[in-house]
C-alpha cells in the first residue's frame, strides 16, 4: 500500500509528509500494514504520537519482529480526563516486607457515573510481576534495568495507576497498555539469546526462581 493511499483514509487528516516522518521516526522499520494500524490507534484514541502520548514498538518473536502499540501514562490520564468524569485519587500506597523491599504499590482513580456519583476505583500491581530484568552474561546473574533501580515505586505505580485506569474505564482504554506495565515482556528478547548454562549453574538458578516465588507468595 502506497503512502498516498494512507492519506486518502484520511487518518488523524496528516499530510503525506507527516506520514513519512512518522515511517522514519517513531515507525521506523514499520511495514505500511502496521502504520496504517497504528494510525487508527491514534486516531480511536485522540493521542498524538509527535507529543509521545502513543508509541509504536517492535518486539522480537519467534515469528520475526512485531509492532505493537503501547500509550504513556500520561496519554491514559488525557483519554480519562476527555470523558469529564475523571479525577485523580491521591498518592499512591506501597507495601514493604520486613527488609523494606517493595511488594506492591495501590492506586485509585475516581469515575463519576450515570447517576451522577463519583467512586474510587482501585488496582494493585505487585513488584515482582512488573519490574523489568536482564540477565548478565558475564556476570551470570539478573540485573534490574536502571529505571526500576533508581525509581521502583515510580515505575510501580505507573503500572497500577494504568490497571485502574483501564479498569475504570473499560470502553475507552480496552486493549490499551503502558509503556511501564510492558516493559517486563522485554526480558524474553534478552534472555532468549543468553549463553547456555552448566547444570550446576542451571540448579542454582532455578532455586534461586523457586525461593523467590515463595518469598512473593509468603509476603501477599
């Protein structure tokens, strides 16, 4: 499909050199069948990907690379707030174990409804199923990436502010997530290709899986 036929779809009305920015940009490497998918996202929602309130990101699979389409927190809250009956619920509330590492993080969003009466609207997100980890081949180990070393309970509430924002408004934001809450399907591409492990090292490692998910069990 030629990019004069995308314009003529008249998606988000963009002239054919703002297509071919995008295709060079934040589409980069995208196919014309996935461009014209991520146009219609924009366009279903009303984010703007030049103000980086909508993304396009290439992932690797089996299949070979696949865009998908994630928002930023902030387009989330913009699609909220187009409604009028959205306001923010207040900070977030965080859960620590008895070594003050973080569990989860708790976030309400008020909806007002039909009958004119507003609710909170509440959503978890637990620590261990959303930070984002590679694996060191040299150092044989997982390392957290540097954003969710540096800012857990930032990233974390991220995560759960977009679980209650699609929970609170399902017609808007269905199919609809954030950079932050996929950030973890990420350590699939890099571990993938890691080096092969020796058997004593491959027990170690799958102890050391298995104590953690005890620990997340033990601690919820």
């Amino acid at each position: 499909m030629a990019n004069q036929e995308l314009v003529q779809k008249n998606f988000m009305n963009l002239s054919p050199e703002k297509i071919e920015l995008l295709k060079r940009t934040i589409c980069k490497g995208s196919s014309n069948d996935e461009l014209e998918l991520f146009l219609h996202m924009c366009k279903q929602t009303g984010l703007d990907p030049f103000m980086k309130q909508i993304h396009a990101i290439k992932r690797k699979t089996k299949e070979g690379d696949v865009m998908t389409v994630q928002t930023s927190i902030d387009g989330m809250r913009l699609i909220a707030d187009r409604t009028g009956n959205y306001v923010p619920g207040g900070e977030p509330k965080y859960v620590w174990d008895n070594e003050k590492k973080l569990i989860s993080a708790s976030v309400c969003v008020k909806k007002r409804t039909a009958d004119g009466q507003w609710h909170e609207v509440w959503a978890t997100a637990f620590y261990t199923e959303y930070v984002q980890r590679f694996f060191n081949a040299e150092k044989r180990e997982w390392i957290t990436s540097n954003f969710w070393e540096r800012m857990p309970h930032v990233m974390l509430a991220k995560c759960a502010e977009a679980l209650a924002l699609r929970k609170a408004f399902p017609a808007e934001m269905s199919g609809l997530y954030s950079s932050e809450e996929m950030e973890q399907s990420k350590v699939e591409e890099i571990v993938s290709p890691a080096p092969k492990l020796d058997k004593k090292e491959r027990l170690n490692l799958l102890q050391s899986q298995i104590d953690a998910l005890k620990n997340s069990g033990e601690n919820q």
